[in-house]
C-alpha cells in the first residue's frame, strides 16, 4: 500500500514539475545572479576555493544558509549548469 502511494505521489509530482528530485542551483529567484558571478569569476581565472571565500566575504548564502565550499562550486558549474539554464 505504502510503495503504491509513494508511486502515486512521484507521478503526479513528475506531471506536475517535470522532476521529481531537487532542482538545480540557479532555478529559484536570485540564484540566476549567483550563478552568473560564478561563471565570471570562474572565467577570470579564479580558482574554486577563490570563488568560495569571495561569495561567503560578501555574504552571499549557499540554500544550506551555510557557507560556500569549493566542492559545492565545482558541482554547481560542472554538472548542474545545464539544467540551470532552464
């Protein structure tokens, strides 16, 4: 019964989102401007960790409401850029 509810529960979510999962870093509001400054500064030649110290010196927030890491960097311009650009 439980397995049939969930299933349930993941389709109508897919219908009604298109994903069922969490979105990529840049889908909700605000994130399009974060993402772009770490596209620049990536393209100036910065370096992941670089990145990290200038987005936490400013105060810009991660949605963990943590701090920056150069991982999560990597991650979001490596393989979550593409489903980004929705």
């Amino acid at each position: 019964m439980i397995v049939a509810k969930l299933a349930g529960a993941r389709a109508r979510m897919r219908a009604k989102e298109g994903c069922e999962g969490r979105k990529a870093f840049g889908y909700y509001p605000g994130e399009q401007a974060i993402l772009g400054r770490m596209r620049e500064l990536r393209a100036a030649g910065m370096a992941y960790q670089e990145i990290a110290t200038e987005l936490n010196g400013d105060g810009i927030k991660p949605r963990s409401g943590g701090l920056w890491h150069a991982g999560v960097i990597h991650r979001i311009l490596a393989v979550g850029a593409g489903a980004a650009k929705r």
